[in-house]
C-alpha cells in the first residue's frame, strides 16, 4: 500500500487573493489524482478541480518545464 500525496503550493493572484493550489492522492490503487485550486482558509471547499491520471500529470509537468525555460531564457536575453 502507497502513502497518501498531499502537495500544496500557496500564491498571491493578481487581485491580491490568496490561494492553494492542491494535488491529492489518496494512495492505494486508485489511477488518478485530484488537483484542486482553493482560495486560502475559505471553507467553502475547491474553486475548482480535475482529477488526473500519470499521463495528465506528465504533460502539465511538460507544460510548466516549458514556461519556465522561456521565462528563464527571455531573463538571459534582457540581461
């Protein structure tokens, strides 16, 4: 049996609200994960939310690997 995988990132949207950006596993056999975008401390649960698979996963990995090397190559080019 697998542990459960509780990851949260917290941020600061642009309006100033802060959130949590959330990926669950509850362990087990289960094949998906739950990642959920909550306002931070608010009760009334997730804003919004998807369950993924391992492939769904490794393209939003993917998709973040890639944002960062722009981000990072547009900061070497302005230097």
């Amino acid at each position: 049996m697998t542990q459960p995988i509780d990851v949260k990132v917290t941020f600061i949207a642009p309006a100033g609200i802060a959130g949590v950006l959330r990926l669950r596993h509850a362990g087990g056999k289960s094949k998906a994960a739950l990642l959920s975008m909550e306002r931070d401390g608010s009760l009334d649960g997730p804003t919004g939310s998807a369950p993924l698979t391992a492939a769904d996963m490794r393209q939003l990995v993917d998709g973040l690997m890639d944002a960062i090397h722009a981000i990072e190559r547009e900061g070497r080019l302005s230097s």
